[in-house]
C-alpha cells in the first residue's frame, strides 16, 4: 500500500476564477501502482481546467463501457456527466471500435488541403447531408469544438469582407461556453472571466449580452411580464454599436457551462428577427447539443427558428476521437464561392474520425437514442420536481432530454448561493458515492449539471438521482 495522497483541484464554477485555492483532503490509502501513476502525471502531465503543477489529484481512470468508468482502485462512477457533455453514445460501442479498426488497417491518414479529399470522409458528408437542418449540408471538418467556433467566426468575416461589407464584430451570452481559442475565448464569459484572464490581449470585436436564465435574471424581472426583454436587448447592443460592424450572434440552445439552462421558449424567435432586420448571421453552437442530447437530433430543433451557420463537434463520433466540424448554410457557402479559403488544419477531414462518425451516426438512428435521451430525460426531469424541488436548498430544477440542471443555494427565500469551499467538499462526496457530476461554470449561482450518455436506462437514471438526492439533502 502507498501512501496517503492529496485530492483533486475541485472547481466551484460560480465564484472567482482568479482567486482559485487549493484545497486538499484525506483520501483513502492507495495501491503502489495507482501512486506510481500519479507521481508520473504530476511529473509529466500539464491538465486544462486546472493549477500548473498542482499535486492535487483526481482518479485515474482506468477503463469505461456504458455509463460507467473504473479507477485504477477499481472503483465505479457512474458518469453523470458525460465526460465534458463529450461521451454522449456512452463507453465501449463496438460498432465505433470496429469502424475505427477497419478504417485504420485500410488508410490512416489523407487531408483535405489544397482540394485533396479522402473516401470515408466524403460518404460520411453524404450521410450527415440527409439529416441536418434544412440548407445546411456544406461542411468544413475540423478537430473539435474550438476549432469548429473559430472556423465559424473566420468564415462570417470572410463573407462580410467579401462583400464589401467589413462587419467583425460577433455578439455572445455573458454565460456562454464556446471554446478556448483566442476568438472562442473572446466569445465566452463563462467563469466570471476566467478564460480571458491573463490571456489578453484576445481577439479583438467581441461583446457580450445577458444570459437568458429566468431564475437570475440579469434585470432582476420575472417571465413572462418581462417581454423576454434578455432577446430583446440584443437590439440595443446592434443599435449601439452599429449594425454595421456586427457580423455573427453566437449562441447555445441550451448553455451547458451555464449549468444547462435552457431559453425562454420565444428568446430565438425575438433574436432571429432581429438577427434578419439587421442583416447579422446567427451562428448555432450545438458541440454539447447536437446528437440527440436534448431529446432532439439537433438542439435548435425545439424552436422554430433558421440558423445560419452551426458547430458540432464531442457527440459528432461518440467522441471516440477528436472530431468536429462547422456547418454553412447555402446562402453562406453560394457568398463565398470563388473565394480562396486561406483556413484548414492538418488533420481535417481525417478518415479514421469520419469512419468513427459515420459508425456513431447509425447507432443514433438505430437504437433510436434521440428518443431515448427525450423518454429518459423526461422521467428524470418528472422526478427532479416532483423530488428535487422541494428540498429546502432547491430552486431550479429544468432543462432538455438529457441535458438538466439543478441549481442549489443556502437560503431559498434570498436565493443566496453555497459559498465555494461548501460545494468544494460536496462534489468530493458525491465522487465518493460513485457519481462523477459536475457544476457550472458561470457567475452568481451554484448549478448542478446532470448529463448522463444518451444510452442511459430509466434504472441506471434512478441509481444515480438517489445518489445526487441524498447529498443535495445534506447541503447545509
């Protein structure tokens, strides 16, 4: 047996980034191996999302198959979180390995610079183009959601340039996740700011607009008296700064980082309106949406609303490799025929991902996983109200398919939130119960995020509730 090691950084996304501490607590004694590991990762390995040299450590894991992970202690998590909304098809689909295996033995590796393309990837474009929204089957393919963001951003400056129009400038949520790229960093404001921090200059254009989450609302009303004023504001930020300059709005349907807040039902509707009277793209990050995770192929499908652009990326393979891509509607791609793309990545279009994808793609629509997330998440979301809601330190239990969130607080009637140290130590415990969940990452509220695989059972759903509704019970 080793010796007692230190726990992992845990993150409590809604207070101050730039003031971060670690804590450290006494976790159970270890194996000689799983201590040899970990010295090797603190030596070798540099983590997102995490202290540089930080000799705090979580589990290590070891293997996976459905909903559920094994440390090398052998110990089981149910993962209630998906790895990062990424695993949403859960571990072990034989039918991705085979694909992969098959893919590799035949070619590995051909590009699409330059023109140059590859089978795998082009029968999979083909595929995805019978599913995807209406208009939007031309696809630039990348190496996952930041780099599908940062596509998306170039090719709307592109358009506007070419044009003769030089609108730059990209409207997105105070709230919002889109990657960590100098443009997709620029577009978030997840994390009170932590992942500009530091950081700046970023890339220059971007502004911010209130977050549509209804039980904080950034202008204190309630909906629907409010007049969904949250869409509404999006003009005045087009009005005053000119529109002009504005080139994109960005948005999640549902803001994962947030804590999986879901938009007042007529918010998209508002925003495409004024989004068309003032001539602005609307670009639809669906990287934690899209794939049935919402109980929909695809998250916009729960308005009715056109987008004109979207990311996919995580969900797009099972995110059995990094895979994504952005996604041009035709007014889009005919604006910028006969224009030279000066934009790609090396492993763009990469045939062993496409195969991977394509794998992923008939699982969805085989064993009906986009009615399963929306079956599923329903049962769940029933009994988070029916169970959750009541709990004194409960105020917010919603969300779609299998994309929820339950926001915690210490005193309900002020809506005051758990300060950071408390949640510190509970997202420790629930971790020892055998449940991975994570909260949000955003300002002003503690948010639990529930975002099992799509392949998750109304039994498993309930072995991980009891689990998640005895810890929220002992929250004080």
């Amino acid at each position: 047996m080793g010796q007692r090691v230190r726990a992992g950084l845990l993150y409590n996304y809604s207070y101050d980034y730039t003031s971060l501490e670690l804590e450290t607590k006494e976790r159970k004694m270890v194996s000689k191996r799983t201590e040899e590991l970990l010295v090797l990762d603190r030596k070798y390995l540099i983590h997102g999302f995490a202290v540089v040299g930080s000799e705090d450590d979580w589990p290590i894991i070891e293997r996976a198959e459905g909903v559920k992970c094994w440390d090398t202690e052998g110990k089981a998590y149910y993962d209630a979180a998906s790895q990062q909304t990424s695993n949403t098809l859960g571990h072990g689909q034989k039918e991705i390995i085979d694909a992969i295996c098959e893919q590799a033995r035949k070619l590995q590796f051909a590009h699409l610079l330059a023109r140059q393309s590859n089978v795998p990837i082009i029968e999979y474009a083909a595929e995805l183009a019978k599913v995807v929204p209406k208009g939007m089957a031309h696809f630039f393919f990348t190496n996952g959601g930041t780099e599908a963001v940062e596509t998306a951003f170039k090719m709307v400056r592109l358009y506007w340039h070419v044009h003769g129009r030089p609108k730059y400038k990209i409207i997105s949520l105070q709230d919002g996740f889109h990657g960590a790229g100098m443009g997709s960093a620029a577009a978030t404001r997840a994390g009170s700011g932590a992942f500009w921090t530091g950081y700046a200059p970023l890339a220059a254009g971007f502004i911010q607009a209130p977050t549509f989450y209804c039980n904080r609302c950034a202008f204190d009303l309630k909906y629907p008296s409010c007049d969904v004023l949250c869409a509404r504001y999006v003009a005045k930020i087009i009005q005053a700064e000119g529109a002009d300059s504005i080139a994109a709005y960005i948005a999640e349907p549902v803001m994962g980082a947030a804590g999986n807040v879901a938009p007042p039902p007529e918010y998209f509707s508002i925003v495409r309106q004024i989004c068309s009277d003032h001539d602005v793209f609307m670009i639809c990050d669906e990287i934690q949406t899209a794939f049935g995770r919402t109980g929909k192929l695809w998250g916009q499908e729960h308005w009715p609303v056109i987008w004109d652009i979207m990311t996919v990326a995580k969900a797009i393979d099972g995110c059995y490799l990094p895979f994504g891509a952005t996604l041009i509607n035709d007014k889009v791609f005919e604006g910028l025929k006969g224009t030279m793309l000066w934009h790609g990545f090396t492993q763009h279009g990469n045939p062993i991902c496409a195969a991977a994808a394509s794998a992923a793609l008939k699982i969805i629509f085989k064993d009906k996983m986009v009615e399963n997330a929306e079956k599923v998440g329903n049962y769940v979301l029933e009994r988070l109200n029916r169970e959750f809601k009541d709990l004194p330190n409960v105020t917010d239990c919603s969300g779609l398919g299998l994309m929820l969130g339950i926001e915690v607080v210490r005193d309900k009637e002020t809506g005051t939130p758990f300060d950071a140290e408390t949640m510190k130590k509970w997202v420790w415990k629930v971790l020892d119960r055998g449940l991975y969940v994570r909260m949000a990452l955003t300002r002003g509220y503690s948010r639990v995020r529930f975002n099992p695989p799509i392949i998750t059972t109304e039994k498993e759903a309930d072995e991980m509730l009891d689990i998640l509704y005895t810890s929220i019970a002992e929250l004080k």
